[in-house]
C-alpha cells in the first residue's frame, strides 16, 4: 500500500532508549500492579517486544534490580545536590515516597528470598544516608541518637503502615501520622 509506513526495526541503535523505556514501564507498573505484573504487560507498556525486554533483562529479577538501582541513581543525585543539612530529610522523603509509591521492590526480596545486588543494598543505602544523617544531627534536624541502621528500621516500619493500608490514601495518612508519632521531623 503506497504511503503507509511500517515500523522499522532499528537494531541496536535502539538499545539504550529500549532500555530506558523498558525501566520507566517496569517502575510504573511494578509500582500499580506489584511485582508479579506479566512481562508482556512491561514490553508492552515500553513499545517494545518481549525478546528485547529479554534481552535486556534475561528475568524478572534481573529487571527488579535494575529499577532499584535506577533509584538509587535518583538518591544519589538528590545527594549530591543538596549538600546541606536538609540533605537527609530530602533522602528520607524521596526513600518514603519509594516504599509508599510501591512496596513491589520490598516485595522482591521477600518472594525471591535473595539477597540485592551490592549496588542496591542496605549497605548501600546506609552510606548513601550516614553523612546527611550527621549533617541532620548536627543542625537539631534529625535525631542525635540515630544510626543509618535505624533509618532503614524506620523505612521497614513506613512499609508495615502501607502493607496495613492497601488503599494509597489511607497508607499515605496512616504513614504521615505514624511518622508524626514518631518524630515530627520525619513528616
């Protein structure tokens, strides 16, 4: 038929906006329909097929890991950014916003059983968020007695407030007074 275009396969010039598109789709739908959303659903949603999903991410894992660490990306810019001592209630509410956005990535390890990769660990986060920790503690933003462990205890509590809550308004005030509770610097 003359004048109707077809979709050109454009290889491996494509690669890195397949992958970029496979990774937004993933944490769009892992975050709305949980870690068990079909791949088909994910190659669908980023324009692509499923032997590209695959081929970027040969499971479902692999795919998981690869949004956490998109996130840490995003914590590590926020990091970077804010140098001052608000630095760590910035970190804190955007890791918030993570688990009450989607408690999927938690969901991971659980079903999984494994252990995150080096680069999106506890470990990981407890660096990333020590020093704006102290810079907090220092300007009476944050608690003095806190460690980057207790931190992660706190993010584990958020998660429990959003699993107790499965509708998003009701996690979000439950999450807000629970925080307020704790500490109202954490709001």
């Amino acid at each position: 038929m003359p004048g109707t275009a077809t979709p050109r396969n454009r290889g491996p010039a494509a690669a890195a906006e397949n992958r970029a598109a496979i990774l937004v789709a993933a944490h769009e739908l892992f975050a709305r329909q949980g870690y068990q959303v079909p791949l088909s659903a994910i190659a669908r949603a980023a324009g692509v097929g499923q032997g590209v999903l695959y081929r970027h991410f040969p499971d479902r894992l692999a795919l998981a890991w690869a949004v956490f660490a998109d996130n840490f990306a995003e914590l590590d810019r926020l990091a970077a950014t804010t140098p001052g001592p608000e630095c760590f209630g910035v970190l804190w509410r955007r890791l918030v916003a993570y688990v009450a956005a989607s408690n999927a990535f938690i969901e991971v390890v659980v079903e999984t059983r494994s252990r995150p990769p080096a680069d999106v660990g506890e470990e990981r986060l407890e660096l990333l968020i020590a020093e704006p920790l102290a810079r907090a503690q220092e300007s009476g933003l944050a608690d003095p007695a806190w460690t980057p462990r207790d931190v992660l205890l706190l993010l584990n509590m958020v998660y429990g407030l959003v699993l107790a809550h499965p509708e998003p308004e009701e996690a979000a005030d439950a999450v807000r007074r629970g925080l307020e509770l704790i500490d109202p610097r954490l709001v």
